[in-house]
C-alpha cells in the first residue's frame, strides 16, 4: 500500500521487541526489512547504513542468511548510489557464495542479478 511510516513505525516495534526478549535473529531480520523498506523509499543512503548495521549483527550470531541479505542489500544500494560498481560486485558475490553454500533459494535471482551488474547494466 507504499505507506512507508506505518511499515516503518513496525519494523522499529518489532526490532524493538526482538531486542527486549533476546531475539537477535529477529532483530537482523528487522533491520534488513528496515533497510529493504529504506531503499524502496528512495532512502538508499540510510538503507545502506542500516544494511551494515544488519550485517555486523548477523556476523556477531552467525546467521548466514541474515548476513547474505544484507550484502545483497548493500550491493543493491551501492550501485544505486554510484558508488564503484566494484563495491556492488564484491558484495554481491559474497553474498552469493554464501546463498550457494547454504542452499538458499535466492540463488538464482542473486547470479542473475551479479551478471547484469557485472555487465554494467544494473
């Protein structure tokens, strides 16, 4: 419905309630559906931030999937920004190597997605 202050007035509730019970798989997962609902809002500079954000903390519990999400992510916002499209690469491919390695269903969409931008069309 692209109302983007209710979606992110509940993501910050959520998080907040993954924080105060000691959920911090849930609370990675909100903030990449924080940083996914930044970038599709045009904040791609505060989705990036949030992005890393989720990264460090799905390093910190070992969550590959919420790690993998968060590159994607970032490698999205990266080329959207401008910045070198080899900071989008690189972390496109790690993302990558981690949805091959876990078996995840964004494979596909994440090897297509690294062609093209590798190609300099994304």
């Amino acid at each position: 419905m692209r109302d983007f202050d209710a979606a992110t007035e509940l993501l910050a509730r959520s998080r907040s309630l993954f924080k105060e019970i000691g959920d911090t798989q849930g609370e990675a997962e909100a903030l990449n559906g924080t940083a996914n609902l930044l970038a599709e809002s045009a904040e791609v500079r505060q989705a990036l931030d949030t992005y890393q954000q989720a990264l460090l903390l799905a390093r910190q519990i070992r969550s590959p999937l919420d790690e993998a999400h968060a590159l994607e992510g970032m490698a999205r916002c990266q080329a959207r920004t401008g910045n070198t499209r080899q900071a989008a690469i690189a972390s496109l491919r790690e993302a990558l190597a981690i949805y091959q390695r876990i078996g995840a269903a964004e494979t596909p969409a994440a090897t297509r997605y690294l062609t093209r931008l590798e190609a300099g069309y994304a």
